[in-house]
C-alpha cells in the first residue's frame, strides 16, 4: 500500500494499519476500534476503506433478515 493512496507511509504505522484492516474485513472488531487500533480517525478510517474497495458498514442490521438474526 502506497503513501499516495492515503495509506500512512512509516512501517509501524502502516503495519498497524494493515492489521485494523484484517481485523475488520474479517468481523473481529468495529471501524471504530479498527481506526483506533491504526492511529486514525474513524473517517480516515472509513475513507481508506472505501478506497480499497471495501464495504464500510457503520454497525447495526444492514437489512431486514439481520433485524430477525438479531431478535
């Protein structure tokens, strides 16, 4: 992941970065605790997201059959 994508450039960071990733495209945390995991915002966070193709989901059911999951 290059700098002039949005993506912090320093190894540490980006590592972080990488990792928050993970965590989110695999369910394991929210953009909110993967933004802080990285260091950023939780818009940063979900700007990076979007670039990289990922759909950014702000928590709660995102249709009518998660509602009845949930209930």
């Amino acid at each position: 992941m290059a700098a002039d994508q949005g993506v912090p450039a320093g190894n540490s960071e980006s590592e972080a970065l990488a990792t928050a990733i993970g965590l989110y495209a695999l369910g394991e945390c929210t953009l909110g605790q993967a933004a802080e995991r990285a260091g950023i915002s939780r818009y940063r966070m979900r700007d990076i997201l979007d670039e990289l193709g990922f759909d950014v989901h702000l928590g709660g059911p995102r249709n009518v059959d998660e509602i009845h999951e949930e209930l």
